[in-house]
C-alpha cells in the first residue's frame, strides 16, 4: 500500500517545465487584473477631478472675461473664453 501511495504521487508530481509554465501563466493573469482595476479607478479618479474642479458646482457662475463683479475663483468654465465668478 505504502508503494502504491508513493507511486501515484510520483505520477501526480509535475515536472520543472510544467511548474514554470503554471507559474508564467497565473503571474500574466496577476497582471491583467492589476491593469484592468488601474484602469477602472484612474477612469474613477479623473472623473472626480473634473467634478471637484467645475465651477458651477463651486456655486459660482461662468461670465465672459472682464465682467465678473465679484471674486474671480480659478475653476474651469466649459465655455472657452469665460472664467468663474463668485458675485
């Protein structure tokens, strides 16, 4: 019984190669799920950025250069050619 465990354990045993080839394939794996979730929050991240830099949510107004009235903030404004008032 002793041999018959041992011998089908040589068997089951993979060789060098085979043990390479699982290890190159799981770390290329690692790899794209790493990618893929750097993609996910950077898409995330930028998003937020564009939010946390808009003017109308500052509570501020776009108006054209020159007739802002109050403190001009350095926000963006979508239209070009304007810049954030806060009247």
């Amino acid at each position: 019984m002793v041999q018959y465990f041992f011998g089908t354990w040589r068997k089951q045993k993979m060789s060098k190669a085979e043990m390479t080839m699982q290890t190159i394939v799981g770390i290329v794996l690692v790899i794209i799920i790493l990618v893929v979730l750097v993609l996910i929050l950077a898409k995330r991240v930028d998003m937020f950025k564009t939010g946390a830099n808009d003017c109308v949510s500052k509570g501020a107004n776009c108006v054209a250069q020159g007739e802002c009235t109050g403190k001009q903030l350095f926000y963006t404004c979508k239209l070009e050619g304007t810049i954030c008032c806060l009247e």
